[in-house]
C-alpha cells in the first residue's frame, strides 16, 4: 500500500488503529477520523514519517482500515491544517518539511521529584498554623459566595477589588487595627509582598528613586523595591524599633518601608516617641510611609497596637494579609492608601491582577458571618501557649538564653552568648538541618554584616504543640555542634 | 475634672461609656478599657482633644466613671503605645503633637456607584456564558480540593503551580490541543496576559528589544509587551492570518505573538502554509512564537486546529486559560514553554505570583474528574446553536453584511459595505450606546489606521438567546443612525 520511495513500516505504524481494546487501547479513544489524526500526527512529529513522505491515497488507507474514505480525508484534513501534512491538487498528500528536530527537547529536565518526605520539624517563620486552617469553613464560604453572586459579578474582577470586600475589609481595619478606612481606599491585592510592589513602582514612576527599608528586614520587601527599581537604603533597628533619626541622612529620600507593630525579624515593636518622630520625619521629607501590618492580629500581653495609617491616613499605606491568620496560599491581601496613591497603583494595574473573585467574595462572607474573628481568637489562645511552651523549653534547654520579640506574632528571637556573625549562622543552620531541624540565624536576614551576636529567629507558627520539646531539644543539639560548651 | 487650659466637654466626651445599650450601646462593645481607648482615640483623631491637651489624672477619671483605676491606665497605655498620648514621668499624660490635618482627607473621592443596571446588551467580545458558570461543580472542586490537600500543601504556592494542576494541564492539551507537553513544561499563571506578561519579561531580560504583534490585535497583549519594556511591531493580518513574510522586514526581531486558531479580533484562522512559513522565519531568527490560544476549545465546523507548540515545543511557548471555557473571574491560566524559557520566567517569578492554592487543586480536580470537558461539550452546543441564530438574524437585518472569523471562538465579524475609519467606528458604537447596546468596531483594535471598511466584531459567548434578535435589529439601527440607507 505504502508508496515504494518512503518504505514505511505503515502496518506496524496502524497497528493501534486495528487492536482495539477497551474503547480503541489506551490513549486511543474517540472517533475513528480523530485516533487516526494522533497517530499520524505523532508520527510525523518523531519523523517515523519523514518529510516529503507522501501518504497513502485516501481510498486505499480507508480500505486498509476498514473505515469510510471520510474518515480518512477527515484525519487529512485536520493535519493540513495544522501544519503537519500539505495538500496539492492533483498530487499525494505529503509530510510538510520542518525545520531539524530541536535541539532542546532530548535534553528537557526530567519533571522534579517531589519534596522529600524527611521529619524536618520547620522554624523557619513565615506559616501560621496549617492544621487549624478553617477547610471547611473556607469550603463552605466558597459554596455561599458562588450561589449568591450574581451572573455579573461571575465575569468580573474589578482592578481595586470587589466593592462588598473592600467595604469589609475597611470595617475590619477600622475596628481591629484602628486604621482610618473607607470602602474607597481599600486595594485589594494578593499579599504585602505584592501591594508592596505595586506602591513601589507607582513610587517609582512618581520619580522617587529611593526608598528606606529596615535592617534587618523581610527578603521581599528589599525584593518587591528592588523589582520596581528602587534602590534600598538600609535603617537601622533596635529594640525600640526603626532608629527614625538615620532617616535624616538620606536628604532625597521620600519613602520607608517599616512594621511597627512587629518588627520582623527582630519582633520589636516600635516606641511610641519613635511611631510620632517617623511622621514627623515623613511630614518634613513629604515621604510616604508604607506600613507592614504582617501579624499584628496576634499580640499576646495586651491588645494588639493601632496602627500607624489611624494616626496619619494621608502619609501611610497599610499593608496587610490573610497569610498569617487562614494560610500564605490563598494569596488575598490588601492595601489602605491616600486616594492620589491608590489612583497611581490603580493606574497601572493590569485587569487580572486581582485575586479571584469567587475568593473574594469567600473572604467577605467569611469575615462577615464572624468566623473570621471565631478563627483568631482560637488561633491566639493556641500560640499564646504554644508561645510560653517554647519560650520554657528553651530556658531549660539552653539555660542562658535571652528570648525577644515575642510580644506579637508567630516567631521570637533567642538570642545567646558569643559571638555572631555569618560564618556562625551558616554552621548552626547547617548542624541544625542535619538533625532535621530548619532554622533562621538572624543574620540571614540583613543586608549588610550583622551587629547581633548569636541569635535564631524561631517561627512557631506551625510547629506542632508535641515537638515544642523536641524542637528547643535540637536547637540546642545544633548550637553545641558549632560552639561545644 | 478637666484642666482648665484643654476646657473639653469630658462629660460630652465619655457619655457614650455610661449610657450603656445593650452591650454598651451600637459600636460599644468589648471591654470597658479598649471601650475608653476607642473613645479617645477618636476623639484625638477628630482634634476634639487638641494637641497638647493634658488627660485627667487616671485615678480622677475612674472615679468619675466608676471603674477601678487599671481602666483608664490601661487604656491611657494603649494610646501611649499608639502614639496618640505622650507619658512623661512626673507629668500628666497628654495629647501628642500630630503633623496638622492632611489635607488630601477632605478631598478624598467619594465611593464610586455600582455600575448603572441599564438594559444593556453586550456584544463586546471577551466573557463566555456566565449563566453556565458551574457554580455548584466549581463549588464541589474547591471543597473536594480542601478536604483532600495535606497541610503543607494548605501553606505552598509553588512558583510553577502545583505538581498536580501541571500534570494535569500537560495530559490535557496533549489530548485536546495536540500539544507537546510534560508537566515540567507547564507553569501555571493567572491568565493569558500575565503569562504574555511573564515571557515577555524573560525576553526583555535576554536582551531582545521587539517583539511583532498582529495588526490588528487583543490591547493587552500590547499592553503586557510595553509593560515588560518591550516595543511592539505590528504585523498585517489577512483572512489566511498573520502575513509572515513581513517579519522580515525586521532583521533584528526575535520574537512574535500571534493567535493561530482564532485570530482576535478577525477571527481568521492561519493557514497551514502560514504555519509553515511562521516557523521557518522563527528557526531562521532564533526568534521565540508566543501562541495565544485563547478560545480554540470551541470550533463548530471540525475539530479544532491542533498548537503550532506541539510541531515546534522549542520554538512555541503556549498560552491558554480558563477565562474562555469558565470565566476570567477565575484568573487561572497556564503557560508551556521550553524548558530554557520555562526557567527564565521562573527565575523572576514571585512567590505571591502563582493563583490561589486551593483553585489550583480545584481546577486540577475539575478536569481530571471529567467535568471540564463535558462543561465543554454542553457550552459548545448552545454556542454553536447561538452562533447560527445571530448570523441569520444579521443577515436578516442587515441584507449585505458579510460575517468572517465565526468559524471558532466566542465572536465574529460582521462586515458591511461603505467607507470604515475610526470616524464611522466611533459614531456606530455611540449610536449604539444611546440605543442601550456595546460593541465594538474593528477599527478599535487597530493600533494603526485600519485598512478594513465597516467592521463591527460581534461577541455572542454571554449574549442571551432570548436577545439575539434584539442585538441585531440593535446593530442595524445602530448602523443606520449613522450612514441612513
């Protein structure tokens, strides 16, 4: 049947079109015209049909298969359209000449192998609590959101957000963190990591070049400046928080990134004289304060400080998330800026750059039935103890530790005798993953060289409450395999 | 009780605290000190205590409120922490000295309306049918998704997307789109634009200055191009699609974007010597093809025309989404690429930049649970019948018109005689407008002048079967309230 010049093994090529198992073999369902497109087509693409090969007249394939001549025109057809076979009248239908066979497909990387199963017990801050993640109350919010929402609202997603969770969330704010909020000045977006990111560029594009991070501080936020093309300038902090006076040394600079309520990672919470001089500071440089609001839903020995944006709602965006309070994977998060602000970030936002609306609307409903607030609370007493269990442990377990930061949130410092440094970090973290342990030296997170001594910075947040122990056991382990005593 | 120099209404001030409602009157709840703190803090915020003003002695206004004195100094504390008070030893507790009012407050934009409810008919191309939205099986994917995932995964978003969902994808456009894809390949992302977005980053970042893009074509892919830096070079498009030959007019071009299965907006479907040549100039340049598959999955006349991505995988990145089968609300999309360029956009992707966790786990249960494609095939069928319905009642209303580019995808185009031009195509859809229907003229998605004479493209995915007649005796005398006949 085969054309004499192209000698193809054309039997053994439809073989699979003949054996029919279970509807046609596997992989080989559908249609007839269909199966025998694929089969064709795979075999043109791995050059078991070379090009130039002409293929058999339709009328005599069809008799070979036992099918009508439709199916074979059909399968034809399908492929000259894609490109694969070309069609001249009055002459064979033949492979179309490609370019070589790509270089790079023989040595596409193997698909990754999943993370390995390892009993890593993980400090490493940046989770809350996975196991109380609220799965069906979410599930549930999602079921609730979807039948109310109307036809519209299923093909929409507004850039600044769904007007019924702005309007919740400026009502959240406004009653938990103090904030001055309306509906209006609400951005939703998908995490701090990304409104700060999008407050820098529109900063970027107002002609500012710089902006005044914490040292030390989180990666992304030096990250998201860097990423709009701002450079960072690094700000001391103490335990009173941002050391505001070093801003003056910048003369041209109009912006600071700081988390007053919790610094991370040093957990300090910003003094009251040093909260009144960043605005004054921000007032005298007409800089905008853009405020990390990262955990401070859980502090522990009073209530939670108000946030900065109450106190000077036109020089502060507030920035805050779910990923400390429900998980960092729903990606919902939201900004409060001054309406010029708002309207720069807004501006230059593309239409899918909102989360999901059925999630938003989820978020809404779940923070206005009030298993939002029932979530915290239960979460908070959880840490509160969790907290005290671990701060015990690690009294006991390395007796002349010094535990700080630990008002706020879901991570603490410990810090130790000796001294730091980055050689030191890196073997203690080193020790402590061969015990199957991960930790953060504090040092990993400045920029520049540290001024700490011996600290870790140990995120609880997920840590299940049976290997407190476990965990201030192997700190140890992993701090005498650097330092014997 | 006041001092004689703030002279304050105290009594004013603090009734809403004795005058208890249920649970403390509306807005008053929670325990007394936080009740007290809120008080003040607004009244601090509103200047109804001025700066400097000094606060009542704590064991003064507790007798004056009746509570024990830990009351008000827990709640003077608060604000001290908060910056709104000022505490100096030996001193009376006073009002902090704020920058003055801002002065954007005021001026701040009132909240926008809600879009007017009008009786508008919508043609503009771009949504599918959201009456079919799955809003119960979507519902059911997502509380599946949640109930199934293990708490690391609750607390990940894996910057190429869940292992699942690329498995998942890969399999799929195998099977439906004929494309050459190992979940390796396949980064998830939000949709369409942003993964033209993500790659036209990667390519600024190699250094490549252009890229083509069809003339005409969808603005966000313009818009993702420049937004990543890069210029765009347009390139004709005829009813065979894009004209190659004109790449090489730039000899320094490497890299072109273009919508093989259904152009946007003509809806011309390239022709397979088109196909042919678009990879020979690509192998020729070195040049990248973008393929923006957006709608393909719906083709009325025969099977869909398989990706330029599974005859060249070194060549092609492919882009796809949901936005188109369910609805863009979702912002879930995906992207096969080489594996070189796979990791050149994974290299620059943040954390945050992957959708939401759980509508991964959704949608990868969605599809392999059978429901995606059988929600494809019900969609097609009403499509199909509603595609058949408007062309006859177009042809109907309008006795010249030629419709073009209906042969798959969500809209079409209806062509008449006479002279075209941004004049007519203003005029048509602001006649259109004041009739109460949307639409769109060709020539809006020209970025150069349009060579087309009238040219309206029509989009029927969320038009009503009940209003296809209406739309098109709207389109008529939209038409004839410009050019009367």
């Amino acid at each position: 049947m085969p054309e004499k010049q192209t000698n193809l093994a054309w039997d053994t090529l439809l073989a699979p079109l003949r054996t029919r198992g279970a509807d046609g073999g596997p992989g080989m369902d559908g249609p007839m015209h269909r199966r025998l497109a694929r089969l064709l087509r795979e075999a043109v693409r791995d050059r078991r049909i070379p090009a130039g090969a002409a293929l058999p007249p339709s009328r005599l394939l069809a008799a070979e298969l036992g099918c009508s001549r439709w199916v074979v025109t059909e399968a034809y057809g399908q492929l000259v359209a894609e490109g694969y076979l070309e069609a001249r009248t009055g002459s064979a239908t033949r492979v179309r000449g490609f370019p070589p066979p790509p270089p790079l497909v023989p040595g596409r990387p193997a698909p990754r192998p999943p993370a390995a199963a390892g009993p890593l017990l993980d400090l490493i801050p940046g989770l809350p609590d996975l196991r109380a993640f609220p799965r069906r109350g979410w599930a549930d919010a999602v079921h609730r959101a979807l039948s109310a929402a109307s036809d519209a609202e299923l093909g929409s997603r507004p850039p600044a957000g769904h007007p019924r969770l702005r309007g919740v969330l400026a009502e959240y704010l406004r009653r938990v963190r103090g904030a001055e909020a309306a509906a209006a000045d609400v951005v939703v977006c998908r995490g701090i990591a990304d409104g700060i990111g999008l407050v820098c560029a529109a900063l970027r594009e107002s002609g500012r070049r710089q902006i005044a991070v914490e040292e030390p501080c989180w990666a992304q936020v030096r990250q998201a400046a860097n990423g709009a093309g701002l450079e960072c300038v690094p700000v001391s902090v103490d335990e009173r928080g941002l050391r505001v006076e070093e801003l003056y040394a910048y003369p041209g600079l109009r912006a600071v990134a700081v988390s007053p309520a919790h610094q991370f990672p040093t957990g300090a919470v910003m003094a009251p004289d040093r909260r009144a001089a960043l605005l004054r500071w921000a007032e005298s440089a007409d800089a905008l304060v853009l405020e990390d609001d990262y955990d401070a839903e859980f502090r522990y020995d009073r209530d939670p400080v108000g946030v900065l944006q109450g106190v000077a709602p036109a020089r502060v965006v507030l920035l805050g998330s779910v990923s400390k309070t429900l998980s960092p994977a729903l990606g919902l998060g939201w900004m409060v800026a001054p309406p010029d602000w708002a309207a720069r970030v807004l501006a230059r936002r593309t239409p899918a750059a909102a989360p999901a609306l059925p999630d938003q609307l989820a978020l809404a409903g779940f923070m206005q039935s009030g298993a939002y607030d029932r979530q915290l609370r239960a979460v908070r007493r959880h840490y509160r103890a969790r907290r005290a269990a671990l701060i015990a442990a690690l009294s006991q377990e390395l007796p002349g530790v010094r535990v700080t930061g630990a008002d706020a949130g879901l991570h603490l410092v410990a810090r130790l005798d000796g001294p730091g440094g980055a050689a030191w970090g890196t073997q203690v973290a080193g020790a402590a993953a061969r015990l199957g342990l991960r930790l953060s030296p504090l040092d990993f997170h400045y920029h520049g060289p540290s001024p700490d001594g011996r600290a870790l910075v140990l995120g609880y947040g997920n840590l299940p409450d049976h290997a407190v122990g476990q965990a201030a056991a192997l700190v140890r382990a992993a701090v005498e395999a650097v330092a014997p005593s």
